[in-house]
C-alpha cells in the first residue's frame, strides 16, 4: 500500500503570516497533485506536478515536487482568510491508469 | 463547460440497503473515477471506468460495484450496506491520458 503522509495535520496562523505544508512518502509517484476542498464540496485541483525537482507557482502559493518525486511541498507567502481550507495532496501510481492516492489533508484556517 | 454533477446530494439508509449513486461526467471528459472520504480523512480510490469498463480498483469489496454509460454517466452502487459505509462518495471525472480531474460535490451518505 503506498501511503502519502501529511503534515501538519491542523494549522491555524494569523493573516499575513507564511506557512509550509508537507506530503511525504516512501514511494515514488509518476505525479502529484495538489487540491483544496471546502466544507461540503469535492476538492479542487490547484496544480500538477510531474517532473523531479519542479516548482510551480500560483499567485501566493508555491508547489515543490522532490528529486526522487516521493515528496512535495505547498508554501503560502502572506496568507489570507478566503485560503482557509482543507489541503490534499494526491499521488498518481505508476502505471495505474492515473489512480490517486491521497494524504489525509492538511486542515488550515487563516484568522483575520 | 459543465462541471460533474452527482445526485442525490444526501442520502440515509438502512444498514443491509442497497444504494445507488450517479454521476455526470464533466463534457468531453471519458473516464471517471470513484472515491470514498470518511470524516477528516482523504479520499480513497474505489475504482475507475474507461469505454464502460472497469480500468482499475481500489481496496474495496466485491459489494461495491459501478457502470459507466455510452455517455460517460456513471453509477456507483453498494449492496450489503454498513455502518463504515457512511461517508461522502466522490466522483472525478477526466480525460484518459490528461493528469486533470474534475470532482463533484459528491454524496453524503449515511448508515444507520
């Protein structure tokens, strides 16, 4: 079973400040996604990542995938209250017919 | 461009039910993908349907079942059902080869 690991698990911070989340695995991954889901609705895919080493940014957000395409990271510069969310990260299996494989969410709430 | 629409919304059931939940894919998009998330948990994969035909499945039971329609409209259906079954049933719709999904609202279902 290839787990992806999550971290941290809830983080609460004040506008404006930065934050680093973390998807951790011991298995490597053909791609990673990256999805924010709200109460009540289905994730939304922010970004994909394919290549070992890429950085992808999105306005205030950056994406990391890591060398070995077993990790990443999503950093947000001068957080805001409309990011607050629920983060998922999502590894594609190798030769699976893109079958993803979540982390268990990173549960962030931006206070004003 | 519609978005995936899955129906119905809620649902509760009796545990031993059977249920059915659909699925409109996103236009154009040709494969659909089933997930389960349990409360403050991360999707899990069920499984995914390409031309109608099953192309990959998680670590479900048999109990779980699906279709997918010349439309591309999909079913997922549980017989047997538990009490671990409650949860919000997912649907992502795609295009074979693209890393894009496209998720529902999904289903809330509970057993009681």
């Amino acid at each position: 079973t290839q787990l992806l690991e999550q971290s941290p698990q809830f983080l609460s911070i004040q506008e404006g400040e930065n934050l680093t989340v973390y998807c951790n695995s011991s298995s490597v991954f053909s791609s990673l996604q990256w999805y924010r889901q709200e109460p009540g609705e289905g994730p939304v895919l922010l970004v994909t990542v394919v290549t070992g080493g890429e950085v992808k940014k999105l306005k205030r957000l950056t994406f990391q995938f890591g060398d070995a395409r077993k990790d990443s990271s999503l950093h947000i510069t001068a957080a805001q209250p409309g990011d607050t969310g629920l983060y998922l990260c999502a590894g594609a299996i190798p030769g699976s017919a893109r079958q993803l494989t979540f982390g268990s969410g990173t549960q962030l709430t931006v206070l004003p | 461009e519609t978005g995936v629409t899955q129906s119905p919304t809620h649902l509760i059931k009796t545990r031993g039910q059977q249920v059915t939940l659909r699925c409109s894919s996103q236009s154009g998009h040709n494969t659909v993908s089933w997930y389960q998330q349990a409360l403050g948990q991360g999707p899990q994969f069920i499984f995914q349907y390409y031309r109608e035909e099953e192309n990959g499945r998680g670590n479900f039971p048999p109990r779980f079942s699906g279709l997918q329609f010349p439309n591309y409209s999909s079913e997922l259906n549980v017989n047997a059902l538990e009490l671990d079954d409650s949860a919000l049933y997912l649907c992502a719709s795609s295009l074979k080869g693209s890393y894009g999904y496209t998720f529902g609202s999904g289903t809330r279902l509970t057993v009681v």
